[in-house]
C-alpha cells in the first residue's frame, strides 16, 4: 500500500489519483473497494478536527463492522458479529433467490458510513468524498443489470443503516467543545493532572467520559483493570521520583534512533492518522502486501478496529481512576523548571499510556490472526519524511510504539509497561470473537 498522505487543497484529485484507474467491472473488486475507502478515511482523520485518538478508534471499528457485515452477508465463510458486540442486532437480510454484486454492496455501505462518521469534516472532505463514491461506483457498476445494482446498493444502504443506529448510543456518538468539557472539575493535589498546554480548551482533560462508552468485545471499560501507579512521592529517595528522572535523563541523552523512533510514532492528532490509525495502516499495507484475500482482510480490519476501539475506552477508564501528574509538571516542579519534553504532552492524565495500551491490543489480535515471527516494514509517514522501519514481529513494533514515549517525555516507564499489559488483556477478548463458520 502505498503511504497515507494528508488531503490539500485539490484533495479529491489527490486522494483519487492514488488508486490508478479502475477502468471497469472487473477492474473495480471488492478488495479494491474496501482499500479505497480505508485510505479516505485515514485521510480525512488528519483534517477533521474533533478527531482526536479514542474518536478515530470509535470510528475505525464501525467502519470494520461495516466491512465485516456487508461482505459476511454474502459469503459461506464468514459469521457475523450481531449477537457478539455489545448490542449488536441482527442486521438486514438478502433476499433467497436474488442476485447481489459484492462490489456495489460493500461500495454503498462503505460510503454511508464513512459519510455519516466524517459528517463534521470540511467541504473539501466532503467533496473528496463525493468524488470517490461517484468514481467507485460508477466503476462497480458498469456492465451489471439495474436490478442488480438497485437491489445491490438498497442492501449496502441497509446494512450501513443498522450499524450506523447501533453506533448511536454508545456514548461517543456526540463530541461537544472538541472534547474538552468546560464543566470538569480537576482534582486538587501534587499526584494529580493539570493542564500543561496552554491552549484554552486545553485547561480541561481529552473526554474524561470516554472510558464509560459502551465497549465492543469486552464487557466494559473496567474489565481490564490496572495496578494502581507507583505511590506518588516528592522525596528523591522514592520510586515515584526515580521513574520521573528517568524520564528526565533519558530525554536529555537521547541517541539519534531513539529521537528518530520517538519522531515516528508520536501519530499527533491533525498532523497523522493518529495512533489507532497508524496501526490500520499497518494492516493495510500487510493485507496489500500479501494479496489478502477480501474475507481475511476485512476480519483482520474489523478485528483491529474493535481491539483499538475498546484499548481506548478501557485505557480511558483507567487514565481517569487514577488521574496522574504527566512528567513534565512534576519534573518542572522538583528537578528542572526549565525542562521541555521532545514530544508535546497530550492533553490528559499519564496512567497508562494510551499508546501502549492500543498497541498491546493490536499486537495481540494480529499475532493471533498472522503469527509469532510476522516481519514487516512500516511506512505509514514516509509522505511525511519518515523513514519506514522494519520489525520482525507485531510485538516488537508494539513494544517499540510503547517505549517511544518515554523518548519523548511524556510518560513515565510504569504507564508504558502497564499500557501493554493492558492492551493484551484488551486484545484477548476481541480474539475471542467468532468471524469465521
């Protein structure tokens, strides 16, 4: 696959333009389907502003869904997920006896959803996406009889439909201020988090309702709890203080790989596909890769979004249980009051690492579906002048996500390693999950 890259300007012709000509029926399959509307939607993640990392991750797992349900509907193979997530209906039947195109069904699913998640994007969002649902379908549809597309875009209208109400009383489904809910009141005390930005918005924490949404495969957001953080202390003698020093020396002497691996998986909000989002691009360039075939790929990208989506609820749940001081404010308060940390500190508490947490969670659910020893090479950034890197497995990628923001100094190394154990509880639950008859 090649690299996502951001939207400019001529952003339809941009985006479009990548996925070379789809000159007819047969030129237009599936598989391709699914891959372009993956590709607009880690597009448009980087320009629609309320798209922080748990609303990506929200999004990502409905689009799976989708995915998953329009192309299981039609195959002998799959099992669908309804019965299985939380409040997951039955979705609609096909008629016994009539004809479907896979194509066009998975094409008009993906489109209204993507349409619907993205609904708050700007007109040149908008405009790119219109532009990729007319090319798509127009593609899909050449040579088919019009019962067939009618029949075939009603169903994929249906399916979107079913998923889309479902989605709607999760708890994610409306984001007010961008996130940051004026009317939060922060809890006094050093072991607690203030704001460290100086963004007005930002004198408020990232949605600290999230870790309460309904969750998808695992029971709630608390099924995975965590150890309490090391007991907070201001003596240098103390744990507390020795991991926040460790955070402060190993900023302070980083090597050149470690800046390079910090740099490359920081997945900034409106300046990446976010971290939920960097992972499905990891997918993706496997499944293009490989030549995954289309019921593979979208269990590995219904699985993945599902794993992201709940490692961000419950690594919310837990962030918000514990609310810990992000290293900087305590390094800033009792060893250097002048100290920057290489990456910004996002605008929440420190325990856990919410990049270790997902990246456990995706590690463990691609392991389970690819294996122990899968090597691969990430380039997910190198539009943005990030070298790939290469991995010899998913957990050597997860760990590396992991200890890249102790590089970065914004977290402390207990967050990161509990974050992981965290993700791979997560992960369990979503392997669970039966996909296959």
């Amino acid at each position: 696959m090649k690299p996502i890259r951001r939207l400019t300007a001529a952003i339809a012709v941009a985006v479009l333009a990548g996925f070379g000509p789809l000159a007819a029926h047969a030129a237009a399959p599936p598989e391709e389907v699914l891959t372009a509307w993956y590709k607009m939607a880690l597009s448009l993640t980087r320009h629609t502003a309320t798209y922080t990392p748990p609303v990506a991750s929200r999004a990502y797992a409905y689009l799976g869904v989708t995915a998953f349900e329009a192309v299981a509907s039609g195959s002998s193979r799959l099992q669908t997920l309804s019965g299985q997530l939380n409040g997951l209906t039955a979705g609609p039947q096909r008629e016994a006896g009539q004809t479907y195109d896979e194509a066009v069904v998975l094409d008009t699913a993906l489109a209204a959803t993507v349409h619907s998640l993205f609904e708050n994007t700007g007109p040149t969002g908008h405009r790119a996406m219109d532009a990729l649902e007319a090319k798509l379908h127009a593609e899909a549809a050449g040579g088919l009889a019009a019962d067939v597309v009618t029949r075939s875009e009603a169903y994929g209208q249906a399916i979107a439909a079913h998923i889309l109400d479902w989605s709607k009383g999760d708890g994610g489904a409306v984001v007010e201020n961008m996130g940051f809910p004026a009317e939060y009141a922060l809890t006094s005390g050093p072991a607690h988090w203030v704001p460290t930005s100086a963004i007005v918005q930002q004198q408020f924490p990232l949605l600290p309702g999230w870790g309460t949404n309904r969750t998808f495969a695992m029971p709630t957001g608390a099924t995975c709890p965590l150890p309490a953080p090391l007991d907070y202390s201001e003596d240098p003698a103390s744990e507390f203080y020795t991991q926040a020093l460790e955070t402060y020396e190993t900023k302070n002497n980083l090597s050149p790989e470690q800046r390079a691996i910090a740099r490359f998986w920081a997945d900034d909000a409106m300046l990446s596909v976010t971290p939920p989002g960097h992972w499905l691009s990891i997918g993706m360039q496997i499944i293009d890769r490989d030549r995954i075939g289309l019921e593979k790929s979208v269990d590995i990208l219904a699985r993945l979004g599902i794993a992201e989506a709940d490692a961000f609820i419950g690594c919310w749940n837990a962030k918000f249980v514990y609310d810990l001081v992000r290293p900087v404010t305590y390094i800033r308060r009792l060893i250097d009051p002048k100290w920057e940390s290489l990456l910004i500190t996002p605008p929440f508490p420190e325990y856990p690492s919410g990049h270790s947490t997902q990246s456990g969670a995706a590690a463990t659910v691609l392991t389970s579906l690819l294996g122990d020893d899968f090597a691969f090479d990430d380039a997910t950034d190198e539009a943005d002048g990030l070298k790939p890197r290469s991995f010899a497995s998913f957990w050597a990628a997860a760990n590396e996500a992991g200890i890249s923001r102790l590089y970065g100094g914004i977290h402390f190394r207990a967050a990161i390693e509990r974050g992981l154990d965290q993700g791979r509880c997560i992960g369990a639950y979503t392997i669970a999950l039966r996909t296959w008859r």
